[in-house]
C-alpha cells in the first residue's frame, strides 16, 4: 500500500510540472511564433540587406546611449519624460530660491511651495519637540531657533496672564447680593461688616 501511494505522488507531481510546461507553452506561443517568423525572414535576405540592417540598429545604440544622461549645465530638476524642466517653468515656480530651515538642522528647501509643505512635515515636527515648543500654526513660518523661543517665551507669558487666579478672581456674594472678590469679602468678614 505503500509503495502505491508514493508511486500515485510522483505521477501527481509529474502531472503538474506537465501542467505548467503546457501553460508556458501557451503563454510564449506567440513570441515563439514571432522570432520564428523574423529568423526565417532573415534567412531570406541577400546578404547586403542584412548589413545595412546592423548598420541601422548600431546607429540606434549609439542614440540611446546619449538619452540615458540628459545634458543638465544648470542642474534642473527632471519632469516626468526624464529630461530637464524648462528654465522658464523652473523660474516661475520659484524653484531658483533656496530657503533655509534651522530647525530642521539647517535643511534646504528648493521654492516656496516645498518651503511652506516642510512645516507640516516630520522633519521640522521634530526639530520643535527636541526645543520643547508645540509645532502649532503660531510657529509658521519661523525657520530660526532663536525666534521660535523668543516667541515660545512670549506666548507662554500672556497664557499666564489670561489664566484665572483663584486669589484674586474669585467672586463671593454677601447677605446684601453684592458681588465682591475673595479679598474684600475676607476683609468685610474680618471687620466684622458682614
């Protein structure tokens, strides 16, 4: 019974790599046609057809290998075809312009377009967690470090201003109905008025 089985696994696995030979054979059928029919074109040929043939696909060699490196003198970047954008089109999206962010460790940011995408971006996200400040949109905009402080600085004092203080903002309400600060109304207590 043994011998049966392993016997019924190699007839099975015969039958399908022959399975997979046959799908091959059906996918390349066509391309196998093909060069067929082209070898036996060639063969039909005089022998100056041929030459004049090598001739023309050397010619077409030498071109591709001129178009594998795009002459590029002033650096532009490449467009979706591989070769340099117009200088005018380069100009116009202010590409020529460099910006430059110190809070992303002095990283170069070519137009104003990349520029303004980099704030909302991990590399300056970073770079304003590693200062302690939130990356909010009050820090748009701000490329130094010095100023994000200064203004981290700056906002973190008139937060503290606006913040309520109990001591002096706490409202108490006398047997009369007037309203007055927890100060007041401790003095009135301690004076006996209330």
């Amino acid at each position: 019974m043994g011998k049966s089985t392993r016997d019924a696994e190699k007839q099975r696995d015969v039958a399908q790599l022959e399975a997979q030979l046959y799908r091959l054979a059906e996918i390349l059928g066509e391309q196998r046609a093909a060069t067929k029919e082209n070898v036996t074109r060639k063969q039909a040929r005089a022998q100056g057809e041929v030459d004049e043939e090598e001739e023309v696909v050397s010619e077409d060699s030498d071109d591709d290998d001129d178009d594998d490196i795009p002459y590029n003198p002033k650096n532009l970047p490449l467009g979706w075809d591989g070769k340099p954008i117009p200088y005018w089109l380069y100009k116009l999206h202010g590409l020529n312009i460099s910006y430059n962010c110190e809070i992303c460790g002095n990283h170069v940011y070519k137009g104003p377009k990349a520029f303004q995408r980099h704030f909302a971006e991990w590399r300056h996200a970073h770079g304003m967690r590693c200062l302690g400040i939130p990356n909010t949109a009050h820090f748009a905009n701000v490329t130094k470090i010095e100023d994000a402080i200064s203004l981290w600085d700056k906002i973190k004092m008139s937060k503290a201003s606006e913040r309520w203080r109990p001591e002096q903002e706490e409202e108490y309400e006398d047997s009369h109905g007037n309203v007055v600060t927890k100060k007041i109304y401790e003095d009135l207590k301690r004076q006996g008025l209330l």
